[in-house]
C-alpha cells in the first residue's frame, strides 16, 4: 500500500514546484522598469496631426500626464482603446500618444475609424526615443507626475482591473501637484 | 527464499543499482550543462559563476553593431542601460536582431572582459520580451537612468550620417 | 451569427460531456443498464456539437470575420485559404478546440470500434472517463480562453498568423501531435476503467492495446513532422533542439513506448500489470504536463504559445485532479489487481522489463533536464537553462543498451530462456553490422565513433529485425500477424533512424560565410555560385532572394533560391531556406543577413547535411509500424474465444519447441 503511494507522492512534489513557479512567471511578464522613480527621459517629437508642429516632454512639466504607446499595427492595443478613450475623459490629465514605429497615414485612419480620446500625439516612427523610453512594446502605459518623474508603468493593454489601478494612482498623482 | 523470489530480488536490485547509477549520472551531467542567466552589471560586478557557459541578456546598444568588412565577424555591445558589455560573435544573427532590442547571447568571458558568443537569439515579435533581459533591465534599476549612455550612442550615430 | 453558434456548440458540448462524466458512471456503478445505454449517444453528440464549434471556428477564419478576435489576432485579408484553414488551429484558443475535437473524435472511435467485444459496463467506464476529461478541456476553453470572445467594431484588416506557422508541415504538425497526445487519453479511460472495476483482465488489455498503438503512432508521426518543420523553417539546419516545448511532446512519447511494450507482456502473460496501468496513468499525465508547460509560461521556448499564468493555475489545477485521482485510485486499487506468472531471467519478459526500465528513466531524464531551471530558482541558486549536451549525453547512454538488445526481444520465450539459443539466429546478423558498419563507415570517410555506433546499431537493427521476419514467415504456418509485421518494421525503423542520426551528427558541413554576387564557396566538392541577390513578392511578403547555382565538378546540379521574406503586417522577418533534398545528402542554404557596410553582401548559411532524411524515414516507418501493429485483426475480432485461439497459435509461432 505505502508502496503504491510513491507515485502519487512523486506527483504532489511536482505540482508543488509548478506551483510555486508559475508567479515567477507572472513576475517575468510584469517587470519592473529600471525608469521608474526616475525622470521621465527628455525628447522632442513631432505632432501626428500636423507634422510641423512638435511636442517635448519638457513642455508637460509641473502638471501629471499619461503616456501611451500605440501602433495601429498593434492589436492589443484595439484591444485597449476603449479604456484609453475612459482615461481620456476621465482623468482629468493630459493623455499623450506616443505612436511608436507606425505609419502616419495609417495611424490617421486607425484614429478616425475608432475614436482619438488623447490630448495630442507624438510621432516616433524610427523608435529612438522608445529606446530612452524603454519601450519593450506596445501596449505601454507611463502616469508620469508634475515634477517629470515616472510614477508607473503598466506593460500591455489595459482592462478593467489595471484601468481601475490606474486611475487610483491618478487621483494620488493629482492630489500631490494640488499640493 | 525460494530461487525465484532471489531471482526476483536480485533483478529488483539490479533496477535500483541502475536507476541510481543513471541519476546520478545525469546530476554531474546536468551541472556540466548549465548556462547562468546573467546581466551586464552583474558582469561587471564580477558576479557570475567562472569558466561557466553564460547567458547574457540584455539590449543591444544602439550604434554598437559593428561587422568586420570581409568576414562574418560582428561586435555590438549589451546593455542593461547601466554597464555595457562588448560580444563578439562569427556567424549569422537572428531575423529579429536589431539596436535597442531584447538579445541573449550564449557563450563565455574572455580574458579581456569581452563575451565570445557562440549563439544569438532575438526575441520574436514586438509584444515579446525574453525574460532574461528583463531581469537583466531589473536588476539594473536601481541605479542610474537608461537613457544616459544610449543617448550617447544615438548622438555618435546621429553624427555619422 | 456563426460565433454564437460555435459557443453556443461549445456549451451544448460541456453539457453533454457533464451528462457522460457523470450518469453512465453512476449506472455502471449500481448495475442500471438504462442509464450505461446512455453512454453511446451522448458521446455521439457531444462529438456532433464540438464538430460543430471547430467547424465554425474555421468558417469565421475563412470568411475573415475580424470581430472575432481569434480571427483579428491569427489573420488578414492577404493570406491565403489553406493557411486561413491551419490558422484555426493556430492560436492556443484554436489549438484547445482541436484538442477537445480529437478527444471527441477518440471517443467516438471507441463507442463504435469497442462496442461489440468490451463487457458494456467496462466500456461504458472507459467513456465517462473521457467524458470528464472532456469537461476540463471545455471548461478551460470557455473559462479562460474562449475562442469566440468578439471585438466590436472590428478592425479593417487582422494581424498575421505568424510566418513561422504559414507553411504545409504546419498544416498537419499540430493535429497529428494531438490525436496523439490525446490518444493516450483512451488508454488512461482503460487504466481507471480497469481500476474502477478493481480486476485488470487480459482481455481489457487486449482491446486497450490498438488504441494505444495508434496514439503512440499518431505521436510519432507529429514530431517527426514537428523536426522536419523546424529543420527547414526555422533556419538552423538542426532537425532537434532539446528545446522545452519538444520536450514537452516528447516525454508522452517515451512512456507510451514504454506502455506499448507493458501491454504486451501484461496481455499475453499477466505480468506486471500495475506498472502497465502506472504508464497508462503516467502517458497521459505527462501530456497534460506538456500543455501546461507550453501555456503557462513556466518555461520560456523558442516557440511556446502566447503565455499566461492564470490558464497555467487552471491547467495545474486541472492535472492535479485527474492525475491526483488516477494515483489515489491506484494507489487503493492496484494491490489488489491480479498477478501474472513468474519468469526467468533470460526471458522476454525480462527484455520488455528492461525496455520499460531505460525508457522510463530516459523519460524522467528529460522531465529533470526540463524542470531543472525550475529547481535551482525554487532554491534560489541562480537563473540557468539546461544546455542540449545534457540530453544528448543522457541520451546516448540511456539508448545504447536499448539498441543492443533490441534485436534479442523478439527471438526470446517467454517464461524462460537461455542467452546462447536467443542469440543463435542473430549471429549473422551481429557480425554482418559490425563488419559492414565499419567498412560503410570507412568508405564514406566517416570513420569516427559516432558514425561507426550509427552504423553497426543501425544495421544491427535491421538485420536482426529482418531476420526474425524471415524465420517467423518460414517456421509459422499462418500468415504473419499485423502484430508481428509492424514490430519488425518499428524496430527496422529505429535502426533506420539511428544510421541517420549517426551521420548527421559526425559529418554535416556547416559554413556561414559571406556572399557577394559573384562569389563562389567550395565545400565537401561542391561548388556554391551566388549569380545575384533579387526581390520578389508573394502574396503577403516581400523577399530578397539570392539566386544560387549549385555544381558538382563542372557539372551543374541544382539551382537554389533561399529567401529572406518580410511580412507586411508585423513586419516580421522569415528565413525561408532554399533545400535540394536527397537520399544520401541534402544541400542546405539559408539567407543569414544583409552585411550593412556598403558592400551588398549577405551572411549565407551553407550546410551539407548527410543521410539526414534517414531521421525522419525512420521515425516514419516507426509510426507506420505503430498503426500497421493496431490493424492486426486480433484486437478487432468479436468472438473473444477465436481471438484467444489465434494468440495462442502466435505465442507458439514465437517459440517452435
């Protein structure tokens, strides 16, 4: 009888190891960026919308801001919009686009086909401001705070439970620029 | 004890001595096979286990790549935005090698500090990111931004064309 | 409309799996034969309504329904219907609904193969069986990875299916690997259904032993499809890496091999029945480990699914109770399962026993190498990989012994036996591999150990397979039994395998090298000329292709145009390798990268691979052996007391006195 058991005993062990390895995995997906706590990194880009105007980062400064990286390309973030056009009505800060390696007549039609809730776009179509960024991929979601510092990253799109977090990190955002 | 049942044992014995020679056999094989996932600062620190195959990941430098004109010879430089380290590798990159993307290279440390890669592999697409090189970005968080010595490279790029 | 008719299958297929796992069980536990009666037609339907899920599925990717996610995510406008068809089981959505459609399939296949010889409360056992694990399979589909979620408003056009995944042995790879993974599944419904009952008889075992062949075979016969894809796909010339998703698939495999030569022992004399069922438990287990491991995000693979922990709870979840249960149940049930007659030392028990032995542990071999990352992170020794030396080197040792006495097997009675009778008629044979082993190995140059081992275990195989084919056909008056006739084309097989292996490993020529137009490369007498490098355009990519000319001495011998494709959507980028197959040597060439220093010049992978068809020639005749074996009509008579007459006059054909 005790005999027979081994195998089932084998088997616990092996489903404890898995156990215990699959948040290491989910840790892996959610890496921390070595950016956050730091300054947000400065860079000029031009609009999406009219080509010869450009944004810098620096011009944002001593007010909260969301950055959000997309690429009509980029299904997931398709998938994202409808919370992204949220953050945009609801939290009360500028929402910037960071259109990442795109094309812009495409990037103009994704906009218009499914709505632009963001206060303006920054165009980064050869992707080196993403790598000061460090932009692994799109969907990305930066809350950066009125001193330029990046409070928060969120890596792919956003549903219900991150939309949820980050508006509660918003409010702290606001409430610390009111201050 | 009758022959079979002795028959029976020392075949039972036989099984175990055997299971036990090939595990053991495979536990010094394994730990002769092991590659350790490291980082560029972790190099640097000296923090790796010696004449051990490695796993480097990490970002290739932007304006790092450099090939040798008449062979297949290239060099690019890892980093985790903090220290960088130089590879040298002979042969045919991934499809998806490209600066400022996630690599892993296999391969050991040389004398001189420089990573002699046998293999290099590139993650697959845009959503993908190896988790070799974000434990390498990770690990390297807490000290310095990123952005300081890949600017420099995109400005010595920048001022080369 | 047409994905609301697939989920809606879907749930009709959960309910109808519920109704199986539960009201047949229960009947054939208090003897009711209305409610077992009703284990047939549920299994009908619940295969009627997954039929109809999947078919759905492949009819919203061929008429481009980008609301669909599935579709939006795994498709687009440019590609083209056949691979529209594969990209349904392109997804890890997808892939599950194939999974659950085979599984249905299976059952079906037993309902109606097995219903005259199996006593129907052991039948009716088996399908409930399956009928539960149907459930969790629906459960997780629907649950957590629902492949009719809809995106509204669609977009214009869908994303790619990967390039990787947009060629012919994608096509048949994944459906091929899951009849076989879940295959196993019916031999698992044997195993419970034979410890529900509390006895295994040998008859049970008898009626599970086609099923098993045909799993093992199905299995076979996609990883082979599964190196062969990656030898030409991925563009390393490799045909094997050791990577976790093939072991994945590959650890099923060496416990069903495993299993299928238990079976015969228990079937035909008795012995060791627990362990058969062990394996039987152990095979499928070890199948749902894969799915897990490839899904959850545990290990990371060169080519895993899209990964995500909470279906990998889900699957632990799912194997923790089925596997859990089945080892509970064994471990009450199986001290009292019958026990089969002693035997000798020498006899052909014992050479299945030792078979079972090195293939069980080159199974746990490759399980630790796999786990091991996992190991040393849970101790917090660091973050490794295994290196494929490991595998190999385990490899090599584990198989040797496999291969030298393979050939005995055969020749050996059952019960008891001496070494010199076994050996006698293979004498030939030893002395025929050794000295035409060394003397192929010298005449292609290849005379190093690897080579040398290839050829003397390969021909070894062959000769002493063959050998036992031609004495069994001119001692035995009956015609040789399927049975027979596929082991000894399995066994060829292997040997077939090994000579391939051999080769390729001591001998390929591999040179990355620099091409500009113009340049010619010299290798192993063949003469690589590069005339240009050109684009060209397909359907839904772009390619730079370079335009080779192949010659061998002055006399040209084949052109070839590797490509480096781009894919429009995604950009990705796919090395598509220019391949002249052959029986003795295949040429090789894959595009590496353009050299960006001015010059046009691109890194060209050149490799001369020798008799590496040799490896999937042999693992397919391994594969045709398996259902060659499961055709042999003793399994499939209806009258037991002929089918128990006929293994009696074969066990007697296997030992004349």
């Amino acid at each position: 009888m005790i005999r027979m058991l081994i195998p089932l005993l084998v088997f616990v062990g092996l489903i404890g190891l898995l156990l215990i390895s699959l948040p290491t995995a989910e840790q892996r997906r959610q890496v921390a960026s070595p950016l956050i706590g730091r300054e947000v990194p400065n860079f000029t880009l031009p609009s999406l919308h009219e080509p010869e105007v450009s944004y810098s980062t620096a011009d944002l400064r001593g007010q909260p801001f969301i950055l959000n990286v997309w690429g009509s390309w980029c299904f997931s973030c398709r998938v994202e919009h409808p919370y992204i056009t949220r953050l945009g009505e609801e939290a009360g800060i500028p929402l910037v686009g960071f259109n990442w390696r795109d094309e812009r007549d495409d990037a103009l039609t994704w906009l218009s086909r499914f709505g632009d809730a963001w206060t303006f776009h920054m165009v980064d179509e050869e992707g080196r401001a993403a790598i000061d960024l460090g932009v692994y991929g799109a969907p990305e979601t930066f809350l950066i705070d009125h001193r330029g510092v990046i409070r928060h990253k969120h890596i792919g799109p956003v549903d219900e439970t991150s939309f949820a977090d980050l508006m509660r990190r918003i409010e702290e955002m606001r409430q610390e620029a009111g201050a | 004890m009758t022959p079979t049942r002795k028959k029976r044992l020392a075949v039972i014995g036989l099984m175990v001595l055997g299971v036990s020679t090939a595990t053991a056999i495979a536990l010094v094989a394994l730990n002769d096979n092991i590659r350790f996932s490291i980082g560029p600062s972790e190099i640097v620190a000296g923090d790796f286990p010696e004449g051990r195959q490695l796993r480097l990941g990490g970002l290739v430098a932007a304006g790092s790549v450099s090939r040798d004109p008449t062979s297949l010879l290239v060099t690019f430089d890892v980093t985790d935005c903090i220290h960088d380290i130089t590879v040298n590798f002979n042969g045919i990159l991934p499809d998806l090698f490209r600066e400022g993307q996630g690599v892993i290279a296999h391969g050991t440390l040389d004398a001189n500090g420089m990573f002699q890669a046998h293999e290099v592999l590139a993650r697959h697409d845009e959503t993908y990111m190896p988790p070799e090189v974000a434990r390498a970005m990770a690990l390297a968080g807490g000290n310095e931004v990123c952005g300081e010595p890949i600017e420099d490279h995109i400005a010595s790029v920048e001022a080369g064309y | 409309m047409i994905a609301e008719f697939g989920q809606i299958s879907l749930i009709l297929a959960l309910v109808l799996a519920i109704l199986l796992g539960t009201l047949p069980l229960w009947g054939a536990y208090r003897q009711n034969d209305a409610l077992m009666n009703l284990a047939p037609s549920l299994v009908a339907g619940h295969f009627v309504f997954t039929l109809a899920a999947f078919l759905s599925l492949a009819t919203l990717f061929l008429r481009h329904d980008f609301t669909v996610i599935n579709v939006a995510t795994n498709s687009n406008l440019l590609l083209p219907w056949y691979y529209r068809i594969s990209a349904t089981w392109g997804s890890h959505e997808g892939s599950l609904l194939l999974w659950i459609l085979m599984l249905a399939g299976w059952m079906l296949a037993v309902a109606v193969m097995s219903r005259k010889v199996l006593p129907k409360v052991f039948l009716t056992r088996v399908l409930s069986v399956m009928g539960l694990i149907s459930i969790g399979f629906l459960l997780f589909t629907l649950l957590t990875s629902n492949p009719f979620d809809r995106i509204l408003p669609g977009p214009i056009d869908g994303q790619d299916l990967n390039p990787l995944l947009q060629d012919p042995g994608m096509i048949f790879h994944p459906p091929l690997l899951y009849m076989g993974y879940v295959g196993f599944a019916v031999a698992f419904g044997f195993a419970i259904a034979g410890l529900l009952g509390g006895r295994i008889e040998r008859d049970w075992v008898r009626w599970s032993r086609p099923w098993t062949l045909m799993a093992w075979a199905f299995l076979t016969g996609g990883i082979t499809l599964g190196s062969w894809w990656a030898y030409y796909e991925l563009g390393w010339g490799g045909w094997w890496f050791w990577d976790p998703v093939e072991n994945a698939s590959f650890i099923p495999w060496l416990l069903g091999t495993a299993l299928i030569h238990s079976q015969a022992v228990t079937e035909k004399r008795g012995a060791f029945p627990a362990w058969t069922v062990l394996l039987a438990i152990a095979a499928f287990s070890t199948s749902l480990l894969g799915t897990f491991l490839v899904r959850s995000g545990v290990l990371t693979s060169v080519h895993a699914f899209a990964t995500d922990p909470e279906r990998g709870v889900f699957i632990l979840a799912f194997m923790a109770v089925v596997t859990g249960a089945a080892l509970l149940l064994y471990a009450l049930r199986a001290p009292r399962i019958m026990t089969g007659k002693g035997f000798d030392f020498v006899s052909r028990e014992s050479a299945l026993l030792l078979n079972n032995v090195f293939f069980a542990v080159s199974a746990g071999m490759v399980l630790l190498g796999t786990l091991y990352p996992l190991i040393i992170d849970f101790m917090g020794w660091g973050q490794i990989s295994v290196g494929p030396p490991y595998f190999s080197a385990m490899f090599i040792l584990l198989m040797t012994p496999i291969v030298m006495l393979m050939p005995l097997g055969p020749f050996s009675r059952w019960g008891q036996d001496n070494l010199k009778r076994v050996m006698a008629p293979l004498l030939i044979s030893l002395v025929v591999a050794i000295v035409a082993g060394l003397a192929i190995a010298a005449l292609l140059g290849a005379f190093n150990l690897r080579a040398i081992t290839g050829w003397i275990g390969g021909i070894w195989l062959i000769m002493g397979s063959l050998s036992y084919f031609w004495r069994q056909k001119s001692q035995s008056r009956f015609k040789l039994p399927r049975g027979q006739l596929g082991m000894v084309m399995a066994h060829a097989g292997v040997g077939v395998f090994i000579i391939g292996v051999g080769m390729v490993e001591s001998m390929t020529y591999e040179r990355d090298v620099r091409f500009g137009a113009g340049d010619t490369l010299e290798v192993a007498g063949y003469r690589f000329h590069l005339h240009e490098v050109a684009s060209v355009k397909g359907p839904n990519w772009i390619a730079d292709e370079g335009r080779f000319t192949v010659y061998r001495g002055d006399r040209e011998i084949a052109r070839m145009q590797p490509q480096k494709r781009l894919y429009h959507r995604g950009q990705q980028v796919m090395t598509q390798v220019a391949l002249r197959p052959g029986v003795f040597h295949d040429l090789y060439i894959a595009m590496g990268e353009p050299l960006e220093d001015g010059t046009g010049d691109w890194s060209i992978r050149v490799h001369i691979k020798p008799f590496v068809r040799w490896i999937w020639g042999g693992a397919f005749l391994l594969g045709i052996g398996g259902l060659v074996a499961a055709s042999d009509r003793r399994y499939w008579r209806q009258q037991r007391a002929e089918a128990e007459r006929e293994a009696r006059a074969e066990d007697q054909g296997a030992q004349p006195a």
